[in-house]
C-alpha cells in the first residue's frame, strides 16, 4: 500500500484512476466507519465523498517516519473528522440522524470488521518482512528460529555451539533493531 502512495504522491497533479483504486482497496473500512459514527453525515454519499477528500489529504500529509501504517494514519484521521462532525453539530444543536438500514443491507459485519484488520495485518506483515530483512544474518536466523519454529533459547544455543546468553543478547538486539524500524 505504501508503494501505491508513493507513486500517487510522484505523479504530476492526482492520477484519478490511482485514486480509485487506492478508494476501492479501503472501501470497506470507509463503510465500517460510516456504520459506526456515520450518524454525523447527512447521507451515505456525503460520507464517501467526505472519506475521498480525507483520503487526498491523508495522502498529500502521510509521513511514514511517524511509524504509523497509512491505513491506520487514514483510519484515525476518518474517526476524528466523525468525531469533529458530531460535536459541531450538538454544538449546533442540530438532531444527529441515524443511518437507514438500507445503506447496510450488503454490508455484514464480520466481513467488513475483518476486512479491515486484514488489510492492517497484511500491511503489518509485510513491514515486518522487510524490518527483518535489515537484521544482521546472526540475528534474523534467531528471530526465525525462535519466533517462527518455535525452538527455545537453549535449544537454538545447543544448535550452533554458543552459550546460551549469547543468544539471548543477539534476540534483544534485534528486537530493539526492529522495534526502531516498525510503526507502533
């Protein structure tokens, strides 16, 4: 998803046809938090149009040494424009109205909350592919055999003839290497 701001980013002017296609990829979070805060919004048009603009300028303002993932950096700033909406219009005193169910009839909740933590998760998941990558041979081949194999600390030791604080202290080393190079 990164590679796809980046290339918008690039372009001269905004690429539309990117644009919807990066629209269409978060598509079901924008619906998921239209059913949760899209009481603030007048219709289901109004909040699609509202996320597209928030989106541009979420593209236009993401900076990836923030260390947050642009979905969750999209996510927060779609929840703080509901929240904003929502205190202006109490402020106003307007009525909030809630959404009509026939905006939902497609939508089930399961597949667009999971939908949503996937694309998170998959984001999360190449990120840390990628931080791993940057580890040293000694320390990738720790966190591969200790986290992804499962073997114990000591048993990895065993393995390759080192004692058993060494591998201890090349795990730490490596955990705080990827900690600095992944999004908390």
């Amino acid at each position: 998803m990164n590679e796809m701001i980046q290339e918008i980013k690039e372009d001269e002017g905004w690429n539309q046809e990117k644009l919807n296609a990066l629209f269409k990829k978060v598509e079901p979070m924008v619906k998921n938090m239209y059913k949760r805060y899209g009481y603030s919004e007048d219709s289901f048009e109004d909040a699609s149009q509202n996320s597209f603009e928030i989106l541009m300028k979420s593209i236009n303002d993401y900076d990836e040494a923030r260390h947050m993932s642009f979905l969750m950096y999209y996510r927060n700033l779609l929840f703080y424009h509901y929240m904003q909406r929502v205190k202006k219009k109490k402020k106003d005193g307007d009525a909030l109205t809630f959404p009509t169910y026939d905006v939902f009839v497609n939508i089930k909740e399961d597949n667009v909350v999971a939908h949503d933590s996937q694309l998170i998760r998959e984001e999360e998941k190449k990120a840390l592919k990628e931080a791993i990558k940057g580890l040293s041979e000694k320390q990738m081949w720790v966190i591969i055999h200790h986290f992804y194999q499962g073997k114990k600390i000591k048993e990895i030791a065993e393995e390759h003839g080192m004692h058993t604080q060494s591998v201890v202290k090349l795990k730490k080393r490596a955990l705080d290497k990827l900690r600095e190079k992944l999004p908390s």
